[in-house]
C-alpha cells in the first residue's frame, strides 16, 4: 500500500516581504518563488555576514533597497510608534520617536546617482524643509557617503552598520 504525502499547511503572510531563509522549509521557500519572492544574500543589520533571504520585489526598487527597508522595519519596529513604509515621493521609512517626533529615513543605493543627481537634490530639499533635522540618508553602498555628502551636506548620511547605534540613542534625548 502507497503512503500518502502528509498535508502541507502553509501560514506565511505573502504580504510580509521577507523571511529568512533559516528559518523556512524547503517547500516554504517554494511557495515563496511562487508568490513572486526572490532568493538573495545580504548582511542583516547588527550582523556581520550575509544570510540568505526571500524577499517580495517591490519594482522599481532593486533588492538590496527592498531588503534594507524591511530589516530595519523588522529590526526596529519595536522600539518606534507607527512605522510605516511609502513607495511613492515620502521617504522609504517614516515613524515616531516615543515623544512624537516625526523620523524619516530616505534609502539609497547610489546606482542612479548621476544620472538623477538634479532629482535627487530637489528630493532631499523638499525631505529637509518638511523634516527638518529628522530626515536620515541611509545607503546601502558605504563608498556613496561622500557623494551623498556633497548633494545633500545638512542631512545625516548614515550606513547600515551606523543604524543600531542611531536607534539605540533615539529616545536618549
């Protein structure tokens, strides 16, 4: 007698946008291909090798974007109120400090700098006057901070590996 395969019950959210690829099943990470997620590998925020990941595209933006966006989502949500993710003209993260203060953090990966380089200043312009000092730059390249630095000089320009240290001093004002 042939034995039936056991019944695979999935409860991924698909809506999530990552998962790491340790903590998934094979017929998970399947699943996950299915609903239009990409494998790829990068170092998570406060790590320092690259894990292997499962994230939902998000056109236009590349993976490394998407993939900084939801660790720090992932990594931080905790200690802010009402985080949120934009995909349109608002920065890429914008949340609440425990007092209040609206915190924006504008990703860049630094592959269209030249080509935008106009857009992009008018775009840190615009983040500045609404954010005053509460608009970061965080890149995903560590060699674009001084690029960065020249476009937008009155912005804090930070790197992945500067973000715990920006949170662990947020609420310390």
């Amino acid at each position: 007698m042939k034995e039936e395969p056991e019944d695979i019950n999935i409860t991924l959210d698909v809506d999530k946008g990552l998962y790491y690829a340790k903590d998934l099943k094979y017929y998970e990470e399947q699943f996950l291909e299915l609903q239009g997620y990409q494998s790829a590998s990068f170092v998570p925020i406060g790590k320092i090798k690259q894990e292997e990941v499962w994230i939902k595209k998000t056109p236009p933006e590349s993976l490394s974007h998407t993939f900084l966006v939801l660790n720090i989502r992932d990594t931080f949500h905790k200690n802010v109120k009402n985080l949120r993710i934009a995909k349109t003209k608002e920065p890429d993260i914008v949340f609440e400090d425990l007092y209040g203060h609206p915190i924006a953090f504008e990703i860049e990966t630094g592959k269209g700098f030249t080509k935008h380089k106009q857009r992009l200043k008018e775009k840190f312009e615009i983040l500045r006057k609404k954010y005053k000092d509460n608009i970061h730059i965080i890149l995903t390249d560590t060699n674009q901070k001084r690029k960065y630095h020249t476009l937008a000089p009155k912005i804090n320009i930070m790197t992945r590996k500067d973000v715990p240290h920006f949170f662990k001093t947020l609420n310390k004002k």
